[in-house]
C-alpha cells in the first residue's frame, strides 16, 4: 500500500528565513518553489534523497495554514506518504477506523490525486495520501 515516505509538510511563518536556516543548519537546498493558488500557500521542497521537506508559508489570513500557524504554532503540519493506489488506501484506512477527511480523492492541477486522515484518528498527526505517478 505505502510506497515510501513522500514528504513531511512543514509550516513556517516565514518561507525565506525557514529556507535559510534549513540550509544553514542541515545543508539542504530548496529544489523547487511554488505558489499553490487553490491551497493560499507558498511552498518549498527541500530535497532529502528520494524524500523531501514541504515548507509552508501562508499567503494570507484564510489559509488554512495560517489558522494552524495561530492555533499551534510553527511546526509539522503533515506527513505525506506516497502510495500505487489511493482508493485501495483510503479503502483500508477507512476499514481500520481511520477517519477520512474527504470521500474520494482530491485532484491536484498537476493530476495527482491526493486524501487526507483526519488527525483526531491518528495520534493527532494529518496523514496526507499521494498517488504514485
């Protein structure tokens, strides 16, 4: 079901100090930046072998980053993990107990399809599922 560990989503109040300072303090370059319209936020992946870091940042006040920003602070937000199939996924984490936050998947401008779990069914961490592409 799992593939690997895609990425670890982190939310940063600031995109270009929290790139500095990973760089400064763990060597690791940004390899992409973007700006995710639908979402409110501005993000960038830093690089950890087949792995990355999501640094968030958000574009305004209605971002549902920034609500998390003000509720808890800097921190993990998410961990995403990749998988063949996102159906079959939310299929057995549904049949597990975990509760999902959306039916069927949601579709990314890119194409990928991604799903979340609802932190209060997992030890309070946002599970995110991506499809393999």
């Amino acid at each position: 079901m799992i593939t690997r560990l895609h990425h670890v989503g982190i939310a940063v109040k600031n995109l270009n100090t929290a790139i500095k300072n990973f760089n400064k303090s763990f060597g690791l370059k940004h390899t992409e930046i973007k700006n995710v319209e639908e979402e409110k936020v501005n993000v960038a992946f830093l690089s950890i072998g087949d792995s990355s870091i999501e640094l968030l940042e958000p574009q305004d006040e209605e971002s549902v980053i920034s609500k998390f920003l003000k509720n808890k602070g800097e921190g993990l937000h998410h961990i995403t993990f990749e998988v063949d199939d996102i159906q079959l996924a939310m299929n057995k984490a549904k049949k597990a107990g975990l509760q999902l936050r959306e039916n069927k998947p949601k579709k990314l401008k890119d194409g990928r399809l991604i799903s979340f779990i609802n932190p209060k069914s997992i030890h309070g961490i946002l599970i995110e599922f991506i499809e393999k592409t």
